[in-house]
C-alpha cells in the first residue's frame, strides 16, 4: 500500500516536471494578442452590394436584410450579430465579393442595440 501511494506520488512530480519547461499556452490578454489565420472569420464588412439577395437566401441565421428602393439601389444592410453564426455563407457566395470576413473578433458589449451592424449606402460604397 505504501509503495503504490509512493509511486503515485512520482507520478504526479514526472507529470510536473514534464509540463514545468514546455510553452504556456495561454496569452497575456489584452496586451499580447494572437496571430490570426488567414481565413479566421470575424466581423462582417460591406462595400459595394448590389442587392441581389443571394447573402439572405444562404444565411441559415436569417441574420442578414437589406431594403432596395425603385432604383435597385441597396440601403439599410443589416447584420443581426445575435442571430448570426459568423459561418461565412454570405462572403463565400457573395458574386460581386461585396462581404467580406474581417478579422475583427472583439465584438462583445453590453447594450443589444450594438449587436445590429447597420451599413447604409450601398453600390456608392
């Protein structure tokens, strides 16, 4: 019985010891922050839309609406952040390549009303 506690026990400072002059794996955040890849998918960008309706039909979330007036021309393009899943859908099918996928990840806040992502404009953007 004393031998296994004893061998548990060296166990345990091997597993220490091990671990004592690898790499932290965690950061020192905010102040140190991590490389992002390049497809890392963060907060939406619009420039450009045309209106074609293709973002909205591929968005499972249903995060994404937009208004057109008599001319075709794109305004108040929303993104829903507390629907959207951040997937990439709308960018990936977007055929003018008006969406695209920053890699602005900090998008936390305490007030919903900054959850909306309001872009107005449009084809002039």
């Amino acid at each position: 019985m004393f031998l296994k506690e004893i061998i548990n026990l060296f166990k345990g400072l091997f597993t220490v010891f091990k671990h004592l002059f690898k790499r932290p794996v965690t950061l020192e955040y905010p102040e140190k922050r991590r490389c992002l890849n390049d497809v890392f998918r963060g907060k939406p960008e619009v420039q450009g839309c045309i209106g074609c309706g293709i973002c909205k039909k591929v968005c499972p979330a249903g995060a994404i609406k937009f208004d057109k007036d008599e001319s075709g021309k794109v305004y108040n393009f929303e993104f829903d952040f507390k629907k959207c899943i951040v997937c990439g859908n709308c960018s990936f099918y977007c055929p003018k390549g008006a969406i695209k996928m920053t890699k602005e990840y900090e998008l936390a806040t305490s007030d919903k009303e900054n959850l909306t992502l309001k872009y107005r404009g449009g084809a002039d953007d």
